[in-house]
C-alpha cells in the first residue's frame, strides 16, 4: 500500500465525503487540521475519484436561478459545516502532547519535542543528553541493529564512513558483541585510510594525528 493511500482510512474518506459540497482546497484544509495529515487539494481530487465520492460543486449540479441556502446569512454554516468546521482554539481531536512517541516507517521511534509538530528521533535524543551535540559527518548507530532497543549502552558514534563500508558489505549481523568490534575495526580502518591519503596530500588534521 502507497503511502498516499494509507493516509486516506475509512475516517479520512468518510470525512471528504462528509465535506463534498466544499471545494478542494477547503476539504484539504480541514483534513490536514483534523487529522494532522499533510495534503494537497490534487489528493483530495485523486480521492474522490478513487473512492467515487460526487462532489456538490461539479459545473452543471446547480441550475441557472439557485439560491445558495446560506445567502444573507454570512458568517454561518449550516447542514454538516456547522458539526465539522473547527473553531478558534478549538484542540484538534488527535493532536499529540509533547513528550509523546511514535514508531515510524523507518523503523526508529520519534519523540515529539516542541509545538505544533517537532519530533526527533529518541536514540539521538538520549546520545546528546549523555555526550553532546552530534559532530558533522558523524551517526548514531544501533550495535545490535534493533532500532527499537533505545539504550545508551547500544548506540555507538561512527563516522558517516564507516556507515558506508558497514553497509556495502552488510558487516553487521545479530550478534551484539561481535557487531561492536566490527564497529570498532571498521573505524580504525577508515580513519587509517582517510590519513594516509591526507598525508599523500601533504595535510593533517589535529583529529587524524590523534588516530
């Protein structure tokens, strides 16, 4: 399943379908506040195509002389616009408190730190609060690969070398232990690497002195 249609479930389509007299632009607007989605008016269009929901606006539904019901009548809604339209600081029925987790598809779980809708991931989180900020050109791994297993003692800093050789090769298996040293190897043999060719080039760096 695209990951366009999983964000259409049965309460989204139900919704749209709710709101068919509105334009696309407006359904999208509504949708994305109340269901913290992020879509545009052509997805909404895609939907009521998919899903075969008629919208109220087609050219031709209204004959020539219709009185639109809420003329005269400006600032107020009426029929199913009166239960769905949101009001000023009106809390959004899903909407999630700092602090709150999720697991999303790339497998790492994700921490929502700030208003209205910063996360970050937690194993990134927990590193900097033990050992600081993230160097450029640096990863946080996980040592036995399970993304979900947020422990201090599970995360290594690599460089984002040391990831490329680690994955080309596909190095890291289940074991925890021997995942560490293979880790650790890898480093060594990349910064090896990296120094020889600035000493080739006639330029060191205090960090490649230190190897």
């Amino acid at each position: 399943m695209t990951g366009a249609k999983r964000k259409f479930t049965d309460e989204v389509v139900e919704f749209i379908s709710e709101n068919r007299h509105l334009t696309r632009g407006e359904t999208a607007l509504l949708v994305n506040e109340r269901f913290d989605l992020n879509i545009n008016k052509e997805a909404i269009q895609n939907a009521r195509h998919r899903y075969g929901i008629r919208s109220g606006l087609k050219k031709g539904i209204f004959q020539k002389g219709h009185v639109p019901a809420n003329k005269g009548k400006k600032g107020k809604t009426i029929g199913r616009m009166a239960e769905t339209q949101f009001k000023k600081g009106q809390p959004i029925w899903n909407h999630r408190p700092i602090g709150s987790e999720q697991v999303r598809a790339d497998g790492y779980i994700w921490v929502k730190i700030a208003e209205p809708n910063k996360w970050k991931e937690k194993h990134r989180i927990l590193w900097e609060s033990v050992n600081g900020s993230i160097p450029k050109g640096n990863k946080i791994v996980f040592i036995d690969q399970d993304r979900k297993n947020v422990a201090i003692e599970n995360l290594m800093l690599v460089t984002d070398g040391t990831v490329a050789v680690i994955n080309k090769h596909r190095l890291l298996k289940g074991d925890k232990d021997l995942n560490k040293s293979v880790l650790l190897m890898t480093e060594v043999v990349v910064k090896s690497g990296r120094l020889r060719k600035r000493k080739n080039n006639g330029t060191t760096s205090n960090d490649d002195r230190s190897i």
